[in-house]
C-alpha cells in the first residue's frame, strides 16, 4: 500500500505544518523518492544494518513460552539484539544517510522513552553530526538512564517544561525549534506519524523487520504465520512487521495498543480502540482527544507507548479492516514482563510486552496448530531501574 | 478568490491600502486571563482603532507558537475556554467594533467543530475570516470553499523559504491580506530584525493583496521597519505580555490600550 501523492493512506496522512516547514518536506520528499532508488544508498543503509545495528536479528521459537501456554506456536522476532536494544536504530541509520545526503549537519530529534533518542544519539555519534534530543521533563525523570546513555554519546537533551512534559510536547518542541532551524537542521523523527513523507520513509527504513521475519518463517515452518502481534504506540515497529506482508491476505495482523489504567478518558494511550480521527503533528489520524478536539492528557507503564496519536497507515489499517487493533493494560503487560524474563530468558522491553500479553491473555483464542509471530521490538534493560 | 467588499476585513485592509494607511492587526488569546476580560480588551482595542482583532483560540498543542502565546493558551483551557464560548462572545459583539474580527487557531480545533458547521457559526457570530496557521493550501479545500460560499474570508501564511508556487497558491487562497511570517520560526519577540524587504518585493510581484507582517513585532521602531515595505503589522506576543503584566488590576485595559497607542504612534 503506497500513499497517494499528498501522502494520504485512504483518508488518513496529508501534511498538516506551518507554511516555514513546506519547502524542507518537499526537499525531503524528491530527496527520499531519489534515494530509495540509488543503488548506493541502499548499499550503505543495507551495509550499516548489517555491520552496525547487528542485522538480521534471529526470528526464535520461543519453545518454552509455546510449552507453557500450551496454545500456539510462539516465534519472537528478536529486534531486542540490535545494537542500542531496539528496533528504533533501523530508522536512525536510514534517516542519518538522509541528513548526510541533504547536507544537514546538525538532526534533532522528540524522544519518549528515550530508546530513539539513544539511537540518534548513536548514529549521530557515528556519523559526525551534531545532536540535539528533546524529551518531556517527566520522561527524563522516568528515563533516567537513556538521559545518560545520550549524553555519554556525545548528544545534547534539552528537557522539555511545556504542556504535560512527556512525548507530545517534546515533538512539539522539537516541531517549533524545527521551524526555526530548517535550512541547516533534519529533523529525524523517530515514528511512521508526522507530515508526509516521514510516515512512509519511516516504514521504509522499518520494513526490514518483515521482510526478514517473511523469509524467516518460510525457512523454519515452511509456512506464513497466522498472526502478526507487535505493539502499537506511533507504529513504527509494528508497521515494520506488518507491512511485507500486507498483501498476505491470510496472514492476521493484530497491533496492541496501551490501555494503561482503563479505557476512560487520560488513563490509556490507545489512539485506535479509545480515539477519534484528528489532525496532530502533521497528519490525519486517530488521536485521543475531547470533544472540542483538545489532546488529551496519556497513560502507559511503557513511556514508549505514551502518545495520543498513531501512524495515519495503522488508521487506514483499522478501517479498512487489514489489522486489528486490541488494548492492553499496565498490569497484563508489566505481567507478560515478568514471565517472559522468567521462562524464556529474554527481558522484553515493557512495550513490547503488550504484545507478549495479548498473546498470554488470548492464548486459548488461538488454536493450538496456529503459527504467530510476536516482534520484540525493544529489551527491557531500560526498564529494570524504574520496576526496581 | 474574487473580492468580496462585503466583508469588513477585505474592506478595512483594501480601504487602508488604497488610501495609503498602514494597517494594524493585533492578536489576544481567546479566553486569557478569562472570557469577561477578553470581551473587554476586544472593546478597548477597537476605540484605539486597529483595523483587525485576532482572536486566538487556545489549543493544547500549539507548534506555531513561543512561550509567551503557549502560556496564555495554557491558561485560557485551564479556565474552560473552547471555540463554542468564543463564538457567543463575538456574537455578544456582532456590529459593536468597526475593527475586523478574525479567530486564528489550529486546525483541529475546527475540524472537530465540523467544517461547515464552524463557517456558518462565523457568520452568524460577527466573524469576518480565518486564520490557520498548520493549514496550508493544499489542505484547506474544504475550509476555503465552505468560506467562500459564506462571505467569510481566509488568510493564509507565507514565509521568507516560500517558493514563487507556494506565494501564489496561497495569495490565490486569501481575502483580506496575506499574512507574511517575518522569519522563520515561532511567534515572539526576536533581538535580531529580519531584513524582509527582497521577501515582501517577491510577494508582492505575485500578488496584489494587502501584506501584513507577523512573528517577532514588540514595539514602535519594530513595527516601522517593516511598515516601510509592508501594508500592515500583526502583534500578538507584546500584547499577551502586557495583559499578564497587568492581570487583575483594574488598569488592565488601559494599559492594553496605551501599549497598542503607543505601538500606532507616528504610523
């Protein structure tokens, strides 16, 4: 599913911006479109995947969790061994061969939990280009550890005091210093939400994940899965997944979003199952919002997860009924947590454990000759010193 | 879009430009420091005799805006304020001013309002255009055609990056004015003035509305250096500040009202 030319996914995307920022997303547009096709580029992208974050990352039957649930056969698919523990480090590595290829010296980027921003942090580091990271004040206190980690590798975090001080503002901080700074800056955003064509390049840059898990499970089971899982807080990782294989019309796609506390109003971040369509940070998308189209103050364990929006492709998903889109709360997910740790050996990071939840929650739904893949987008290192 | 004289922002803009008087546009956050007051300055500000009152409607996200107009916005919700209580205070102020009146805000807020719901609430609540300031041309096919159809005028904005295409795509969208962003970057005062007059020649060798300047304008020697090159100024930041400055004291107006005299003098 290609967007149309103004970067619509059915009703969902367009380019919602102040006029200042019109010429550097056109720029980035005939920029992206000329490198998806230079061979070049795609050598070095594929280079640095490769050499750099640690690619392909392993698809693992996870035999025990399988075992335990006593239900479907369970495959993870591993982003957690890339290099900075995510999947967030595939965009980076693509967006900073972007800003080297424009001439940018200097990317800034909006970070949540602090997983993107480590891994602009580390590409920028890599790639000799000045860095500047805004994270809300409270994710920096929840964060604390990924403030360091960024710092370490050389990158400045601005912490960001307005609005309710978690990812949306720092977006909006990043937006505004954007808008001032766009002849010399690149703006390396860190989801498949935004103006076109950040929604489809992001997806660009993530659809490794699928293309690999694809040929992964056709070697192991000689088979496609029945069922896709992955987390959804913008969608990147989910996207990343789901997208090569959305012609697979029997292949079920089902992105677990954060259903926090409970489903009222600011005490879950599921954009999808609690929000309706709006206009956020540049796109047409479902948000959470109040009557008079207000953002809504968000909750999720996982600061990962913490934003009232969500990719404008997963919208045109929901309707059109491609991929279902199911909530999870803090206390399933900081369960699937433990589990996993406890069973597998394998640390998810929190938000991908609304993933492995939904599975361990449903699993009786599933039949026992089902095949499903989970993406384990992150680890959960990041997560130990606030669970402590 | 054809001139519609009807509509007193083409008129106020058009009669100043042909009689060579330069216009003053000034921006208050809807709702800041509360409703009543707001009804106040909008009263106050049009005895001083600026030629259009913008009136800010206060959005959770506001990525075109500085510090000083986020804060305010910020309070404004805080205290409840939403589109529906604006529109029955300028309704409350239908025919009263001879300034303009025009509700600059973003998008979302009148998308979830309904797009032609929220023009035809304009017309019937005394307000004479809109401004969008995340809304650019292409996107606003639904606002701008619902808009015209009621009399009702958009403005769009351009910036000192815009190419020729995008100049005219959006002069060709507007009534009223263009709206000409000074510099690149968010609202509020700047130390550095912009050098805008090879910008505004661009603009004006596209189009022949009346070009008014905003973003970065705090006081009278500011404001007549773009008054050189352009038809009119737009200041907003200076104008919250001096209502926070003066929030609860019984002055408050006053002091809105020699600021603004003071910001006029001479021009």
């Amino acid at each position: 599913m290609m967007p149309d030319k103004r970067g619509y996914f059915g009703k969902y995307g367009g380019i919602f911006v102040p006029e200042t920022l019109m010429p550097a997303l056109e720029e980035l547009k005939a920029q992206y479109f000329s490198a998806i096709k230079d061979k070049k580029f795609n050598n070095a992208f594929n280079y640095y995947l490769r050499e750099f974050a640690g690619r392909p990352t392993e698809l693992y039957f996870a035999e025990k969790f399988t075992k335990y649930l006593n239900g479907p056969k369970i495959y993870l698919k591993r982003e957690d061994m890339t290099h900075t523990g995510s999947h967030k480090i595939n965009n980076c590595i693509g967006q900073a061969l972007m800003a080297i290829k424009m001439g940018k010296k200097r990317i800034i980027a909006e970070t949540g939990a602090g997983q993107h921003g480590v891994a602009t942090a580390t590409v920028a580091a890599r790639f000799g280009l000045k860095c500047d990271v805004f994270m809300g004040e409270e994710d920096c206190k929840r964060q604390s550890l990924n403030v360091y980690r960024m710092k370490l590798l050389g990158t400045n975090v601005i912490p960001v005091t307005s609005g309710t001080k978690t990812l949306k503002d720092a977006l909006n901080e990043a937006m505004r210093e954007w808008v001032a700074s766009v002849d010399t800056t690149y703006y390396m955003l860190g989801t498949v939400a935004g103006p076109h064509p950040y929604p489809v390049m992001v997806r660009h840059f993530q659809k490794v994940i699928g293309e690999e898990a694809r040929r992964q499970v056709l070697k192991k089971e000689g088979k496609l899965p029945d069922y896709l899982i992955a987390c959804v807080g913008g969608g990147s990782n989910a996207i990343g997944l789901f997208y090569p294989f959305y012609k697979d019309r029997k292949v079920k796609m089902i992105g677990v979003e954060a259903g926090g506390k409970s489903m009222m109003p600011c005490m879950n971040s599921a954009s999808i199952s609690a929000g309706t369509p709006g206009v956020l940070h540049g796109s047409y998308t479902y948000l959470l919002q109040d009557k008079y189209g207000q953002i809504l103050n968000t909750h999720s364990v996982a600061a990962g997860l913490d934003y009232p929006g969500v990719g404008p492709e997963h919208s045109y998903y929901k309707d059109s009924g491609r991929a279902e889109y199911k909530p999870i709360g803090d206390l399933d997910a900081l369960k699937a947590y433990d589990l996993l740790s406890k069973i597998e050996g394998i640390i998810p990071a929190l938000e991908s454990s609304h993933a492995v939840a939904y599975v361990i929650k449903n699993y009786a739904k599933f039949k026992k000759s089902d095949l499903i893949i989970i993406n384990l987008s992150g680890r959960g290192d990041k997560d130990v010193g606030r669970l402590l | 879009m054809s001139v519609d004289y009807s509509n007193k922002l083409v008129r106020n803009m058009l009669d100043n430009k042909n009689n060579k008087r330069k216009s003053f546009i000034i921006y208050i956050t809807g709702g800041y420091p509360d409703l009543k007051t707001t009804k106040r300055i909008i009263l106050g500000l049009d005895s001083t005799r600026v030629d259009v009152i913008e009136i800010g409607i206060p959005f959770s996200d506001p990525i075109a805006d500085g510090p000083v107009i986020q804060e305010a916005g910020y309070l404004a919700l805080q205290k409840g304020t939403n589109l529906h209580k604006i529109l029955a205070l300028t309704r409350s102020l239908k025919g009263k001013t001879k300034a303009a009146i025009v509700l600059m805000g973003y998008y979302n807020s009148f998308l979830s309002y309904g797009i032609s719901k929220f023009v035809k609430s304009c017309k019937n609540n005394g307000i004479d255009g809109i401004i969008v300031p995340d809304l650019v041309p292409e996107e606003s096919g639904k606002l701008t055609k619902s808009a015209e159809r009621a009399g009702l005028s958009t403005v769009f904005l351009v910036s000192p990056n815009s190419t020729k295409e995008r100049i005219r795509s959006a002069a060709l969208k507007s009534t009223g004015f263009l709206y000409c962003v000074s510099i690149k970057g968010v609202t509020g005062q700047r130390k550095k003035l912009p050098e805008i007059k090879d910008y505004i020649r661009k603009v004006r060798s596209i189009t022949d509305l009346p070009l008014a300047v905003g973003f970065g304008i705090g006081n009278n020697a500011q404001a007549a250096h773009f008054l050189k090159v352009a038809d009119g100024v737009i200041i907003g930041s200076e104008i919250i500040k001096n209502i926070k400055e003066n929030q609860g004291k019984a002055n408050l107006v006053n002091s809105v009202i020699d600021l603004v005299k003071s910001l006029k003098k001479g021009l």
